[in-house]
C-alpha cells in the first residue's frame, strides 16, 4: 500500500510538490544519485503512485483490510471513498487506542495498519499496529494473514 514517504516522494517530484517535506523525512538519498539511477528512481516514484491506498484480501471466511496509517470510517466497505489523507497520515485512531478509546471498526474481521512505531506490534478490537521501528533499528515485523493465527 501507499504510505506517507512513498506520498512524500510523489509530491516532492511533481512539479508542484514540496520537496524539503521530502528533504526532511529521508528524500537525501535521492539527490545523491547518478544519472542513470536517478532516472531509475523516479520510473519508481511513478509506479509508486499506482499503489492503492487500501488492500482488501479475503482469506476463507475472514476478510482483512490493510492500510497505511489508518481507516478513516467506523464501517468498512469497498471502495468507499476515503480521505487519501488520513489513510496514509492518520493516527488519532491508534492514540485513542492507546488512552483506553477502543472503537472496532466494522465490515471486516481484520485492519492491519503501520506508520506508527511502537516496540512491539499492537492490537485493538480488530486493528493491528505491526510497524516495530525497523527504520530506528528496531525489528521488522511480518503478519501472516492466511494459514496462521492473527486474531
């Protein structure tokens, strides 16, 4: 799915994008390229954007939807539209969460969200929160959906 810094990168390599927003949030690496692998990274930057915003995958009887930063609705349905927004940069609903403010979100068993660190993965009602802090040394975190237990 598309996240905050994939969004970043887009932005900063249109035309009318802020590119120190880039800058700031680990976009150096791409004014270091050379010409050949600069070209290279932006044919990706552009492939970036086809990303959707939101997967849903079915998986037996159970249906599991993945986000970025959040779900911006207490109901799920497909193809509802959503601020692209809050899906990529959203974390009121996680920070409620973690103050005792629980609210399932309803249509699928399962969401599945990063962007917001934490030592280790977190649930609540039928969200999890798998990012772990890879980018600040910490580990990596895989959830697998289909044969295994993550309820």
């Amino acid at each position: 799915v598309r996240g905050n810094h994939e969004q970043m990168m887009i932005d900063g390599l249109s035309a009318c994008g802020n590119v120190n927003h880039w800058l700031v949030n680990g976009g150096g690496w791409f004014f270091n390229l050379d010409y050949d692998k600069e070209r290279l990274a932006k044919a990706l930057a552009y492939k970036a954007a086809e990303l959707p915003l939101i997967i849903e995958l079915k998986t037996g009887d159970k249906k599991v939807v993945i986000c970025h930063a959040d779900y911006p609705h207490s109901e799920y349905e497909f193809d509802k539209p959503v601020d692209a927004e809050l899906v990529i940069w959203n974390r009121e609903r996680v920070s409620d969460a973690q103050d005792g403010i629980v609210q399932e979100i309803t249509g699928a068993h399962l969401f599945i969200f990063g962007h917001t660190p934490a030592r280790q993965p977190l649930k609540y009602a039928n969200q999890m929160y798998i990012d772990t802090g890879a980018v600040f040394g910490g580990r990596l975190t895989l959830l697998q959906v289909q044969g295994g237990d993550h309820a």
